[in-house]
C-alpha cells in the first residue's frame, strides 16, 4: 500500500461517517425523551396541563389520592397516578 489517499476511501470515510452521526443524534434523541416526559411533575405543570386551581390540587393531595413530594418547598406528583385518577373517572 502505498498511502495515497484516493476519492474512493474519501468517500466511504464520508459515508462511514454520516451513519456514525445518525446513529449518535438517534441514540440522543431517545434520551431526551425521558427529560421531556419526567415521571414527577411539578405543582404549576400539573394545574396547567389539569386546568385546575392550587385548591383543587391540594385537595388530590391532603386526601392521598395522588402521590407527591416536597423538595426544598416546592411540591411534584407522580404523573401517572395523575394519569390514572383522571382516567377512572371518566
């Protein structure tokens, strides 16, 4: 072999490449997916996305019909017992 580089070896170099990057942002984008639908969620996400007052979601709360956590004052619930509460009602 003598080490001259030609079009050809540049040309699967590239699309060596490419696959290699599809690969990468396919692998990334499965991870963020888990950031984008957390399984807790805070208080204000979930009156939004319920359409429902503070009291309302206090109440869920106090009557232990969702399950939460408080973290330095700021509430989370578990959003598929949201999911479930919300589906057994209907």
């Amino acid at each position: 072999m003598n080490g001259n580089i030609t079009k050809d070896d540049l040309r699967q170099f590239g699309l060596s490449l490419a696959e290699q990057l599809k690969q990468i942002i396919k692998d990334n984008k499965d991870t963020k997916n888990d950031y984008l639908h957390p399984e807790w969620l805070k208080s204000r996400v979930v009156r939004k996305l319920m359409d429902m007052s503070p009291a309302s979601l206090q109440n869920l709360r106090i009557t232990g019909k969702v399950r939460f956590k408080k973290v330095l004052g700021s509430y989370y619930y578990n959003k598929s017992d949201l999911m479930n509460l919300f589906n057994d009602e209907n």
